[in-house]
C-alpha cells in the first residue's frame, strides 16, 4: 500500500467520544475521556487508556496507523 492510501485512509476516519456523552441524570456533566475511531475498512479502535482525551487521541490513531500499514502487507 502505497504512502497516498494510507494518508488518505487516515484522513477519513470517523472520530467520536467512547462512551457516548450522556444528556440528563445524575451523570450529566461528567467528561468521557475514551476515544473510537473507525476507518473505512472495517477497523474500530477504542482507547480509554488515559484521562486525557489528547493522548487517548494520539495513541489511537497510532494504533490506526500501525493496522492500516498491516492490512495493506
């Protein structure tokens, strides 16, 4: 696979919070901090490592990364 794909690949992959941020109750307000990414070939990665959402960010998409370039061999 070449460099093009995979940049492509990655700049498609669908971001959002891991678990869904909840919108009433005693929980409301609470940050989630957990990340999903899926891509477009069929790859889900949820990180919740970290309290932090940056690094559970960056540590996902380096597992994204490293999955997209194994898919590809």
């Amino acid at each position: 696979m070449n460099e093009e794909t995979k940049k492509m690949l990655l700049d498609n992959v669908k971001l959002t919070r891991h678990p869904e941020q909840k919108t009433g109750g005693q929980t409301c307000g609470i940050m989630t901090t957990g990340i999903k990414l899926e891509s477009e070939l069929g790859i889900t990665i949820i990180v919740e490592n970290y309290r932090s959402q940056f690094k559970n960010r960056d540590l996902a998409f380096l597992l994204m990364e490293l999955a997209i370039e194994e898919v590809g061999k």
